[in-house]
C-alpha cells in the first residue's frame, strides 16, 4: 500500500497563487531477509547462496563478506532481487567465510561455511560376471559438482579412463563392465578413492545350453515332415490336408494382372532391401550355351512410367552377353552405363533374349546375375525369365523387381526344399508355395513389389534353383514337380482352401522346416485363431530316414546375452512356466529367467522365445545351467 505526504507551500506574489505540491512515494518496506547455503565448503569450488525478502518485491541489494570473523566488507555490485528472490554464486576461500545481505535498511543474520576436506567414496558389489555390466556409486563429502578420473587395473597397472565421470551434487552411479580384472578406483585430483574389488561370481552360470528340436516358427506344414510322409507313400494332397485342418485342394485358375501372353504375373523385388541396399550394382547377361547372344535392351522411363524419347525414338542402352551393366541411383533417378555409353531416367527396364518381353520365340536360355563391385553375386539369385523393372526406393537405393508368371517361372525359382526329396514332397511343397504367393501378393509401395525374395515372404532364388545340378537335373526335377501341379495350359493350378471351398477361401499356406513333435495353433505363435491353421502331431520331423539335421539340437547361449535379452543384472535361473501341451515336444510359451539380486523377467509367446533368443525353435525340451569353469 503506497503512501502519500503532500506539503502546502502557497505564497501571494501580486495577484498570483503559486501552489507547490511536493509527493513522495515510497515502496513496501522490507520487514524479513534471509541469505542461506552450505554450511561446509571445499576450497576451489563455487557454491550458491539463497536469498529470500519478504514481503516478495523486487529491487537492489548488497552482499557482504567476512573471512575468518574479521571485518565486513561490502562486495561492489549491487544484485538483483526479483519477487523476492536470488541466487548468488560465490567461492570461498577463507577457513571461515561469513556472507550477509542488505536490503532497504534491512540486514539479514549471518551465513557460514566453513572449509572442510574433500573425502571421496565409491562403493560397488564384490561379486562379478565378466563382461556382464555392474554399477558403481561414487559420492564426495561434502557434495560437489565436478567430473572425476575412472581407473581400471589391467594386469596389474592402474589406466585412467578417456572419458571423465561427471558428478552431480556429490553422486553419481557409473556403469562398468569387469574383465579379468574387476578393480576400480576414482580420483578428483589428488583425493582417490579406495579402490574398489570385485571378483568372478562362480554362482552366475557362465552359460545356458538349451536342448531342443525342430527349426522354425511351427504353424502349418512341416517340411521335412512332408518328406518323411511321401516316403511312406502319402500323396501331395494327403500331405497337405493334414497338416492344414479341414482344408481340401481344388484346381483352380491363377488370375491377376497379365502379361502379353495372358499369364498371371507377380512382381518380386530381388534387390533393394536388407544386405543388398545399395546405391549402386552391376547386371550382366550371361548364358552357357557358346550360341547364345545374350542380346539385351536397357529402356528408359519417367518415374510414371512414361516413355523417355531422345530424339523422337525410345532412350536405350543394348548389348550382348558378358557385358557389364553398371547401374546407380542418385535421388529418384537411375542412371546405367554400358559399352563406354550412360543413359538416365526414372525407371529402367531390362529385357534379353528368350523372355516372354524379348524375342519370345527364341530358345535361348540367357539369365541376368546382379553383382557386386568385387563380381560376386549381391543378389539371392540369377534370373533367367520374364524382366527386372530398376527404379529407387525412397530416393536412397536402387530397387530390383523381377516381373514373371506366377504360375510357373515364380514357382520354378522357389528354393525352398531340396529338389532329392520325394516326388510328392515337392508337389506339395509347390502347392504350399502357390497358396502363399497368391494370398500374399498384395502391391507393397515400399519396394515397388508384390513379394519379397527372402524369407519374409518366400526364398526365390530364379535361374538358380531352376538349373541345379551339373546338368541342371535337380532343376529340372523341381520344375516338374511345379509342373504337375498346373493345369497344361499352365493358367491354374492346385491351390489348398477351406470351408466352402473356391478362390473366396483360400488357405494362406504357411510353412516350415521341422517340429519338435507337433505344429502348433496359430493363436499360440501368433494372436489370430485360423480354423486351419491348428496343432497335429508330427512325428514326421524326427524320422531317421529323412536325416533332418534339427530333429535335435543344442544351442548355448552365454550370461551377457541372456542378461541383455531379459533386462537382468544377471541370470541365474531360467525356469519354462508354461507350453502349447502337456509334453516336451509342445512349445515354450513362457521363459521366466531370475536374477542372484532375486529380480524375475519372463518372455511370453513361442515366437518371441524363438526370436528373442535366437534359437531354432521354441520346441525347447531342457535347459542347464554352464558353471563357470574353474
């Protein structure tokens, strides 16, 4: 609340009046102020002093010293106080420093610190696992802000750490990771800390060795167990309707976008993605018969696959066989170098000899490998039918898609089951394949594809699993197997469904290696329930006649990876809570792994004991513990 003090003065002089007003305003005054901070301080460092005013105001105020109880002296500059408050940064160097503060005639009491020794304490446990990660605490008295030296003892000779441990208000935790030897110490110039030892903790087992069967996620047809019925004599139907429950296999018509002999074609991108990202590769045409040409034609696109004319005629790049292609993508555009001569655009389109895109009539048998810098393959495979469409994804990497038949040139690349194994193995596995492609086919923008040639949709490997063999007899052996499940005009073909049956319902055939003893409900790998995607014993997987290798294996897997995986200090323990089944051929569906701190974590779901853990498969029968040696 202002006040107001008004003087009179009033004098006559002649017939005028003069009124002098005289006003004096003055602010709330100060009634408390109090300065407070650290009662222990060490020498070189700069500590905070808090002042509170009431009422909260603002305006000027002084600080004052004192050293060693003697006189006090006023410090210069004035600081600020805003709504009744400040901080001031001092750094004391008296035995005793005394700090005061003065404010609209108001002097606080009095604060003191008094110089005290740096002491610096780090603490750890004293058991270890090496390698596995283990933490340290470090604390200063009395507390201060600052970075410390870390040193580790190797082989007995104390190295400083590069990177300094920062400390905050006299703490800090710091993570180290033991070798051999597990001893550390910190300093702050010349105060160092006892040193801290810990040694090799022989109760944290060194590893766990898993024991189990099978390779794969588990739903749906066991390959090596449709090996091992066809030599028992199943058919490909038989097979393939028991390992999909309630499903029937019907010919019919294989449909979707054509090409210009009116075939179903499906889009495979065979460069782009995973190890083969790159910005740049090299094609080359190549052919084992000395009579082929290997004659092919690089067309240029815009990125909307308009024609690029130079000239009023097509943009192109030809050659011959055993010419190299090179090819780069910068932003959106690729541009391929041949012969000494570069062309560029949005898209390019390779096509050669004896394709459906290129002398069709032709009985070439040239194929296109796709290289790497060094002149191995840095592709899946080698593709000998219908044309790679070359473009870039994102703007960052070339993109490689392989457009063929469906039916038949996809299917004959399929490179998933040895081409050795029973007749009515590969003419099931070509159904499974089928189905797969067809109910997966979906365009995928990402990489300009339909399917992928790596196991996230299915393994095509093209020429080369179509020409296995020294005389391509594996091959040949495969494409029949293709062959003779499609009609002969090669425009349908043996696809599994269920329920009413006809294209509106058919199975999306998943597949894969080996089980452990059974398949397993696709609600237990995955979260869906498919009515024919169910669990059927498969004694199959484990026939010795078919040589599985994974019928069973072992897998150990070290402390600081299975530490890392279930977010422990360790692990000690691992305990299966629970299984698909009441047996030991059922899979894992919870892995509950405990801590020596007590700690539990637990990874629920087949797929992610499989995945997490980087095993074979979640058919684990039996888990033990690796003392650590010695």
């Amino acid at each position: 609340m202002k006040s107001l003090v008004v003087w009179i003065a009033a004098g006559i002089v002649g017939s005028a009046i003069i009124v002098a007003l005289i006003v004096v305003f003055s602010g709330p005054r100060v009634e408390t102020i109090s300065v407070s901070g650290d009662s222990r301080y060490v020498a070189g460092y700069t500590y905070d002093l808090a002042v509170a005013v009431e009422p909260p105001i603002d305006g000027k105020a002084v600080l004052w010293e004192q050293s060693d109880g003697g006189e006090w002296t006023k410090v210069p500059d004035k600081f600020t106080v805003e709504h009744g408050t400040a901080t001031l940064a001092v750094t004391p160097t008296a035995d005793v420093a005394g700090y005061r503060v003065e404010m609209g005639r108001k002097t606080s009491e009095s604060a003191t610190m008094t110089k005290t020794p740096l002491t610096l304490t780090a603490s750890g446990p004293t058991g270890y696992y090496p390698g596995l990660p283990v933490s340290v605490d470090v604390t200063t008295d009395p507390p201060v802000s600052d970075h410390a030296e870390l040193w580790r003892s190797v082989g007995g000779v104390w190295t400083a750490d590069p990177v300094p441990v920062p400390i905050a208000h006299g703490a800090a935790r710091v993570t180290v990771y033991p070798g051999d030897d597990g001893q550390y110490k910190f300093s702050i110039g010349d105060v160092t800390t006892d040193v801290v030892a810990m040694t090799p903790d022989a109760s944290i087992p060194q590893a766990f060795v898993f024991r189990g069967g099978g390779w794969g996620h588990g739903v749906g047809m066991s390959q090596y167990g449709a090996a091992a019925m066809a030599r028992y004599g199943y058919t490909e139907s038989q097979i393939l309707t028991y390992y999909y429950t309630g499903s029937r296999v019907e010919m019919l018509p294989v449909t979707g976008s054509e090409d210009p002999q009116g075939d179903a074609t499906v889009r495979v991108q065979v460069f782009g993605s995973g190890d083969d990202s790159k910005t740049a590769t090299t094609l080359r045409v190549q052919s084992a018969a000395e009579a082929d040409t290997g004659a092919w034609t690089l067309t240029f696109y815009t990125a909307s696959s308009k024609p690029l004319l130079d000239g009023g005629a097509p943009r192109v790049l030809t050659g011959t066989k055993d010419q190299d292609i090179a090819l780069s993508a910068s932003g959106s555009t690729v541009t391929a170098t041949a012969n000494g001569v570069s062309a560029s655009g949005g898209i390019a389109v390779l096509t050669w000899a004896g394709t459906t895109y290129q002398d069709p009539g032709s009985t070439e048998t040239s194929f296109v490998g796709i290289n790497g810098p060094d002149g191995a393959s840095a592709s899946n495979g080698t593709y000998r039918h219908g044309e790679l469409i070359i473009g870039t994804a994102g703007g960052k990497r070339l993109n490689i898609v392989n457009l063929l038949k469906l039916n038949t040139e996809y299917l004959w690349g399929i490179a998933e089951v040895p081409s050795a194994w029973p007749t009515a193995a590969l003419e099931a596995q070509a159904i499974a394949a089928r189905n797969y492609a067809v109910a997966n086919r979906a365009y995928k923008a990402a990489c300009d594809c339909q399917l992928y040639d790596d196991t996230r949709s299915q393994n095509f490997t093209g020429w080369t699993k179509e020409s296995q063999g020294d005389t391509g007899q594996w091959g040949a052996r495969w494409v029949a197997g293709v062959n003779a499940t499609a009609s002969d005009d090669r425009h349908s073909g043996m696809m599994l469904t269920y329920g009413a049956g006809g294209a509106g319902h058919l199975v999306t055939a998943y597949y894969f290696s080996s089980s452990g003893g059974q398949t397993e409900n696709s609600e237990n790998v995955w979260s869906a329930t498919v009515s024919y995607l169910k669990s059927v014993p498969d004694p199959w997987s484990a026939l010795p006649q078919i040589v599985n290798p994974n019928a069973d294996w072992t897998a150990t897997i070290d402390q600081v990876t299975l530490a890392t995986t279930f977010g422990l200090p360790d692990v000690v323990r691992l305990d299966i809570v629970s299984r698909t089944g009441p047996g030991e051929d059922a899979g894992v569906t919870a892995l509950r792994a405990t801590s020596s701190t007590g700690a539990t974590s637990t990874l629920t779901g087949m797929e992610k004991v499989r995945t997490k853990l980087g095993l074979k498969s979640a058919w684990v029968k039996g888990i033990a513990a690796l003392a650590v040696e010695g």
